[in-house]
C-alpha cells in the first residue's frame, strides 16, 4: 500500500465527507479510493453504446472490403450504417 500526504481544499473534503457518508466507508481514505476507481471506469476505458456495436456487427457481416464508383455512395454507406 502506497501512502500520500495530499493537501485538498475546503470544497473537495466535504465532498469525500459526502461520498464517505453515503457509501458507508469507515475513513476519507476509502472514499477517496472509490471516487478513484469510480474515474477509472466512467473515463478512462468507456464502454461502447449498444447502437455502436450493433453498428459495427453490420457492417462487418457485410464483409471487409467495398469498392466504390464515387464518393457519394462511400458517404451514403457511412450514414446507413
């Protein structure tokens, strides 16, 4: 385990006072080891949207490579996707 002296403002520790409360943490230390772990997941690796993926499954049953007389058509296919 790791431990860091950390300075915060007024602000931020009734914050952690708050999340501390609400999850039933015994100490601001495992609060603030949960608002961490809660930014890993919501911002550094978000999930994809469902119409994202079912997106994508359609466009590769369609199959890898497409060839297109114009423009029009590749921006055509891009929207109905």
């Amino acid at each position: 385990m790791v431990q860091a002296m950390v300075d915060i403002g007024e602000h931020e520790d009734r914050i952690l006072s708050i999340v501390k409360g609400k999850f039933g943490f015994k100490n601001k230390s495992d609060a603030v080891n949960f608002v961490i772990s809660r930014f890993e997941t919501e911002l550094l690796e978000p999930e994809l949207r469902p119409e994202f993926v079912q997106k994508i499954q359609r466009l590769e049953k369609k199959g890898k490579f497409t060839n297109y007389k114009t423009l029009s058509e590749l921006r055509r296919e891009i929207e109905d996707a």
